[in-house]
C-alpha cells in the first residue's frame, strides 16, 4: 500500500464524543536513506543585477532527516523566512544545491515544482490563511480539491478524521471566523498535513496567539509528529517552544550560526 492510499484509507470517526480516530501515518522511512532535504552552499540574493540587489542567505548548508522536529530560530531579518521559502519551492536559490528526498530541485520545471510542493510539503504560516467563506472542513479539503478537482469520499474522511483528532470535531461546519486563533491554526494544522506530507514547513506558527494558545497549537504540531511521523521544520521567537524541539537550527545575518538539540 503506498502511503496516500495508506492515509486515506482509515475511515473517520465522526460519532459526537466517541473515541478518536488515530489517522493512519506516513508510511515508515524508506530504510535506506533518512534523508528528507540536503542544502549544500545555498545562497539567495534579491534584486539580482540591480543597484539594491542583496545576498540574505550567504552559503546555507543543512541536513533535515525523514521524521526530525526542528526549531529554526534567529533575529529579526536574519533570513528565516527566506529559508522557509526556498525550502518550500516557493523561491529558487541564487546557488548551491537543495536535495528534497534525495532528488535535485534546482533542474527541476516550474510544473513539477509544484507537483513536489503538493504531494512533499505542508505549511502553515503566522496568519493561518483559510478562506474564510468555507467551513473548517471545506478549508482542510481544498488540497485535494485542487490536486483532483473535486474532493472524493475518501478526502473528505480523511479530512474530518484530522479535524477530530486535532479536537474539533464539533466544528467541522463552522466558518474562520466563528472560531478562536488557537482553532483556525488547528484548522491550518489539520490542513498541511492532510496529504500526509514528510515535511511541514511552519513559519511562526504561534506567533499571533496568546501564551496559553500558542502551548496547546505547540503541544498538537508534537503529536501530530509523533503520530504521522512527518518532519517539522517550525521557525519561533520563543525559546520556551524551541527548547522543546528536539533540535535548534540558529541563522544569523544569512549563516547559521549553531545547532543544538
Ligand atoms: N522579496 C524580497 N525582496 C528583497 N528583500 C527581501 C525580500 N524578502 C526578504 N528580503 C530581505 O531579506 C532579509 C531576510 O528577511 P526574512 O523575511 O527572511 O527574515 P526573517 O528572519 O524571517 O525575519 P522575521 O523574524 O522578521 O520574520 C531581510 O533583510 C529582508 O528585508
Ligand atoms: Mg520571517
């Protein structure tokens, strides 16, 4: 069984106040490599050719393992976001080399950039970007809606079966803004991973939520770790989240500056 067969065939638990559906997880690690994304050298300039142009990343090498919980922390302009987003293939490197699953982006076309992104990454971001005419569920189908251009029974179970194990599964219908930020950035959770990605790339995930919130969102990202074995890559201002990550990547000025677990 391959791993999106895997993950959508569970069937969801919908009954009010049953026990919650574990959804399945991403299939093991492929035994012989742990290698889930390899930056070798990588630079990244903006405004390349003109009088402003800028190096923001200078030489970037970093190792993330299938199944890892990395904190990537930095000051202010230090070029997080930047990384997230070449991570991402939002965004090309000027140079070097990003290896994503043991296979060079760098050649690869606009197209299957994009196939990459949506079968290999989520993200979720400071703000949790739903849309906010559509229900917590409409929002967590729309990956699959926009991969097949309709969403199947099978989506749609997986869906819901993510919603409840995030805790809200008495808030499927509900729209964005009939829920609390710690909720829609659990809809966003919910969302990134239901394709079962090996990677969720979150910039600032608790960054717009008050203390308490942002340690129950913190608290979820771990389980849904541990449970679906995908890699998190979580960028935070705060050291208490950071220190409970299992390893802390630091970028400052555009170079990483130490890792610690
Ligand atoms: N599209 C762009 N064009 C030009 N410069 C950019 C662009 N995006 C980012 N930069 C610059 O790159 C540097 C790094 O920005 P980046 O957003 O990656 O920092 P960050 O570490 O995420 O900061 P923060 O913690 O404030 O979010 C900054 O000097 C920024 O001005
Ligand atoms: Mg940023």
């Amino acid at each position: 069984m391959n791993p999106r067969e895997a993950a959508t065939s569970i069937p969801a638990n919908r009954a009010p106040g049953g026990p919650t559906t574990r959804v399945a997880p991403v299939a093991p690690a492929d035994a012989r490599s742990a290698e889930l994304v390899a930056l070798r050298g990588v630079r990244k300039s903006y405004n390349l050719g003109r009088p402003n142009e800028a190096e923001v990343l200078h030489g970037i090498d970093l190792e993330i393992g299938r199944g890892e919980f990395v904190a990537l922390i930095g000051p202010s302009g230090s070029g997080k976001s930047t990384l997230l987003n070449l991570l991402g293939l939002l965004e090309r490197p000027t140079a070097g080399s990003y290896r994503l699953l043991g296979q060079e982006t760098a050649t690869l076309d606009e197209r299957t950039l994009t196939l990459r992104r949506r079968e290999a990454l989520g993200f979720v971001f400071q703000f949790h970007h739903l849309l906010p005419a559509f229900s917590a569920l409409e929002n967590v189908t729309l990956p699959a809606l926009m991969r097949d251009g309709r969403v199947g029974a099978a989506a749609r179970e997986r869906a819901a079966a993510l919603l409840a194990e995030v805790g809200l599964a008495d808030a499927l219908a509900k729209r964005p803004g009939e829920l609390s930020g710690g909720m829609q950035q659990r809809v966003a959770i919910a969302r990134a991973l239901v394709h079962a990605p090996p990677l969720v790339l979150a910039d600032e995930p608790t960054g717009n939520l008050d203390r308490h919130s942002s340690d129950e969102v913190f608290a979820l990202m771990r389980r849904m770790h541990a449970e679906q074995r995908t890699a998190f890559l979580v960028v935070t201002h705060d050291p208490r989240l950071a220190e409970r990550c299992d390893r802390i990547v630091e970028l400052v000025d555009g170079r990483i500056v130490g890792e610690g677990g």
